[in-house]
C-alpha cells in the first residue's frame, strides 16, 4: 500500500505536466511571490515586480520542469492577455474629459514617439550586424505583448526574444521616465501616464496606475495607441 502511494506521488509532477494545472499555479506562485518580495525590499522603481516573478519562474523550470511542457500549459494565460488588455477601456471611459482636453498634444507626440520607438532599435541593431530575424523581432519592443506577438509573426521574428526585449524595455523605460519627471521635473500625472504607457507598454501602465487612477487611463491610452499605430507602420517599414 505504502509502496503504491510513494509510486502515485513519484508520478504525479509527470501527470501534473501533461495538462496546464502546472504551468498556471507555476506562474502564479511566481507571481503572488514576485509582489511579495517587491513589497519586502521597498517597492524599487528599477525593479518592478514582473522582474523578480520572471526570474523566479525562469529559475524553477530550468531546476525542475520541462520548458516545453510548461510552455505547452501556459498557452492557456496568454489567451487572457487579449481580454486583459480591452478591460483597460474601463479607465478609459472613466477619464474621457481629460482626453479630450489633451487630444492636441496626442496626436502630435505620438507618431514621433511610435516611430522612434521602432526605428532607433533597428537601426542600432542593423549597425551591429543583426540578422533580419533579430531586426523583426527588436522592432515591436514597445508594442503591448498581444499586439507584439502579431507583429513579430507577421514580420517573421523570433517571438521568445522579443518578449525578452518587451521585458527590458518595460523596466528601462519606467525607470527613465521616472527619472527624467524628477529632473525636468514634470508633475502632470497625465503627461507621467501617457509616456509611462507609450514607451513602457504594461509594465509602464502598472507603474502608472500606482501614480494615479488618471495617470493608468492615459497610460493605458498611450499603451493602445501605440501598439494600433505600430501594427499598421511597421510592416510598411520593413518593406522598406
């Protein structure tokens, strides 16, 4: 009897893997731990707490798991990202008149900052030599990652590392624009959300919301404008 159980319980992370329960308690428990140590060590801008889940996470499936199993059930959680990225609208919604009070400044910013975003990381990398797979995958690194992952497909890139320059970006553009609002300094909440959401895609937008419920709107806003206007240039850009 004793031996049957011990036999079930050496078999159980085999059956654990062959369906997505794993993957997700996985990411979530990197996730919920992730935010936990944030708050132990003081809440650092530099490092954000999807950092610290992703290194967590990253650390366990190389000691444990099978990259591709996990792969294979996390499929389920990037089905969500669609859904969670239009659930955004809700704040939105709620700061429609501060929208509309800025839409001059909107419009005008944001295809300079859409464009540069896109251009100064293919120019570098095609300066040092990148391959055109490496080029369509650092192109859409401040796009949101559901519109991003459509671009990089599109354009014939490496989807696994342009979510790693999705993760890089994130956490340098929030940590520069905090920096620059504190030097310049800019206390607009309105003009902090829309370059915190425009250059830090959702990372930037969580930064914002810890600002202020009109900073996340207009981040969330930045977020959704860039990636809709990056899915329609970029491919144009690299026929080019």
């Amino acid at each position: 009897m004793v031996s049957e159980l011990l036999a079930r319980f050496q078999a159980l992370p085999e059956s654990l893997a062959a369906t997505p329960i794993l993957a997700i308690g996985l990411t979530l428990g990197a996730f919920f731990a992730g935010n936990w140590l944030f708050s132990r060590i003081g809440r650092p801008i530099w490092l954000p707490p999807v950092v610290l889940s992703a290194c967590l996470l990253s650390g366990f499936i190389a000691l444990a798991v099978d990259y591709q199993d996990y792969q294979q059930g996390a499929r389920w959680l990037t089905v969500l990202l669609g859904p969670a990225t239009v659930a955004l609208g809700i704040p939105l919604y709620q700061q429609m008149h501060h929208i509309r009070a800025m839409w001059r400044p909107i419009v005008v910013t944001l295809p300079i900052a859409a464009t540069m975003a896109a251009v100064y990381a293919v120019v570098i990398g095609w300066a040092l030599g990148a391959t055109p797979e490496v080029l369509a995958s650092l192109a859409p690194k401040s796009v949101t990652a559901p519109i991003a992952i459509g671009i990089t497909e599109q354009l014939g890139g490496s989807v696994p590392l342009m979510m790693g320059g999705l993760l890089i970006t994130g956490v340098v553009a929030t940590l520069f624009v905090d920096l620059l609002a504190r030097l310049l300094p800019v206390k607009d909440e309105r003009i902090l959300g829309f370059a915190l959401g425009l250059n830090g895609h959702a990372i930037g937008t969580a930064r914002a919301f810890e600002i202020s419920h009109t900073a996340g709107a207009f981040a969330s806003l930045g977020m959704g404008l860039t990636g809709v206007f990056t899915a329609l240039i970029l491919p144009l850009f690299f026929r080019l």
